[in-house]
C-alpha cells in the first residue's frame, strides 16, 4: 500500500527556531550533509564575534569556515543581508541558508552571489513531512548550490572584473603622464575598457591609445558614424596623401589601413614593450613609448586634420 505525503507545520515541531531548531540541527548535521555533499565538523551553535552571532558555526574537512543561518519563515532581505555579514566577519568560504520559504527574489540572489564571489552559498528548504501516520521528519531541499557550471561563470567573472581594473589603472597612470607632455588627453578620465579616445576637432576623427594583454597601439581612428563610409574613406585618402610628409614628421613608419570591408579606417603604430597584463614594472617604459609617439602623430596630423573640409 501507497501512503499519502502531508506536510506538518514546522512552528509546530520546532516552537523556537534558535532553541529548538537550530539545536536540532546541531545535533543531526548528518540530516545536512546528506543534502549539501560535504562534511561539517566541530559545529558550534550561537557563535560569536563582536556584535555578530551566527545560528551555527561549523568547519569543512578542509579547515574551512562554514557558517549556517536559519530561518523557519520566508526568506527575506534582513537574513539574506546577514548572511553576508555573518560571512564576512568569520571570514568564511561556504554559506548555508535554510529558510522554509525560498523567495524568487533571493534564489537570484544567492544564485549571483555564487557566480561573482569567490565563496560558496547553498539555500535550502526545510520541510517537515509525514507519511501516512509516521512520526514527522525533517526534509531539506538544495535549491541553490555552487555547480561547476557556475563556479565556472565566477571564473570569468573575476578575471574581466581583475582586467577591468588593470586597465583602468593603466589608463590613470598614462593619463597623468601624457598632462607632462601635451594637452590633448587632458580632460580624458580614466576606462575600464581597452581604448581611450580624445577628439582632433574634426567630427569622427580620434587619436586613440589601444591596449592589448602584451601590447600598446596608438592610432586615428576615422568614423563618421552610419552610412559614413565615404566620408570616412575620403579622409583617409587626404591623409594618405601626405603619407611621406606625416611619417617624416612623426619620424617612423606607421600602419595605414583603408578597411575596404568595414566602416571604420585608421592609421596606427603598435608598440609591445608591455599590455595590461604585462608586469607593472614594465607599465612605465609603455606609457612613455606610447606618449611620446602621440606626441608626435598629432604633430605631423593635427594641421592636415584641421584644414579638411567635409
């Protein structure tokens, strides 16, 4: 004979979540590790530091903190910012959040949180059912958990967040050379992205810095925008047209490309003493190199640029 599933409510098994519940759970971590796929030791109930205290505190077979926050209601904003304070103050790597109720809101949240950060989150549902008239016992449902998936979008995640950074560094330190040496990129801010750009006073004519993981370029980067491409083209070719005079002033050849199958045309000069992912150490002698060539490509382009009318 098949008997029926019914859920019994847990306010009336556990009258109090920290007394009771939390207790419980204290008592038959195995009831949890069932659930989660890892192993907690030397669990401790009520754990403190400073003004924070934890529902449980426990280890990983790794040595690493653990902390598990209860919750035998809906889940909600206060226990889901707790959670990451809890985290933070016991500097631990996984979490565990057991709420009777898991919200969309906070499934997306959790969910996030494992993709951005380099600690482990797992929400569960706790039920409480019976089976026919068996004694009431405790069910714990994984929602969410740290699959391989995403600790594989966290990943990602932190090395372009790391890439961002680098390079908006790179961009600060140029930019507060480049003041020493002409005016152009003065009121430029620092990017997170791989270029920067400063106007020549011709509309869709920049003199762009470009920057690769090894690498530096310097170029004029000609785009008028939508169905520009004969504008764009015609530019280029006034430019072109002084090709000798402007590679004597600037002192070096440089690298003219038309782009017959795209909008865009730019004229450059590539450098690869170092990139954003080179050893800071060699960032200066980059920035440097790259600089002064500016200098000079504006110098040999800057009229020429000015006194085309289109």
């Amino acid at each position: 004979m098949i008997e029926k599933i019914t859920r019994v409510p847990l306010r009336q098994i556990w009258k109090h979540e920290a007394k009771e519940f939390t207790t419980w759970l204290q008592n038959n971590t195995d009831v949890l590790i069932d659930v989660v796929g890892f192993t907690l030791v030397n669990v401790e109930r009520e754990k403190s530091t400073g003004n924070f205290n934890v529902d449980l505190y426990a280890e990983d077979s790794s040595g690493n903190t653990v902390i598990i926050e209860n919750q035998l209601e809906k889940s909600d904003h206060k226990h889901l910012g707790q959670l990451i304070t809890y985290l933070t103050a016991f500097e631990a790597k996984k979490a565990i959040w057991i709420v009777s109720e898991p919200k969309q809101e906070h499934i997306n949240a959790v969910s996030w949180l494992n993709e951005s950060t380099n600690c482990e989150f797992y929400l569960l549902k706790v039920e409480v059912i019976k089976i026919g008239k068996s004694n009431p016992a405790p069910l714990l449902t994984l929602i969410v958990e740290p699959s391989e998936e995403i600790r594989e979008v966290s990943s990602i995640k932190q090395e372009k967040t790391e890439r961002h950074k680098l390079r908006y560094l790179f961009w600060k330190k140029l930019i507060e050379k480049s003041k020493n040496k002409h005016s152009l990129f003065n009121a430029i801010s620092p990017s997170e992205y791989n270029w920067i750009g400063a106007g020549s006073g011709l509309r869709g004519v920049h003199y762009n810095y470009w920057i690769t993981k090894d690498g530096l370029r310097i170029s004029i980067y000609i785009d008028r925008g939508k169905d520009s491409e004969k504008e764009n083209l015609k530019i280029f070719k006034t430019l072109y047209a002084k090709k000798r005079t402007i590679e004597k002033v600037f002192g070096d050849k440089l690298d003219w490309d038309e782009k017959e199958n795209d909008r865009a045309c730019t004229i450059r000069k590539e450098f690869h003493t170092a990139g954003w992912n080179s050893d800071e150490s060699k960032w200066g002698k980059a920035q440097d190199e790259a600089i002064e060539a500016m200098v000079r490509l504006e110098k040999a382009t800057k009229k020429i640029i000015n006194d085309i009318k289109i």
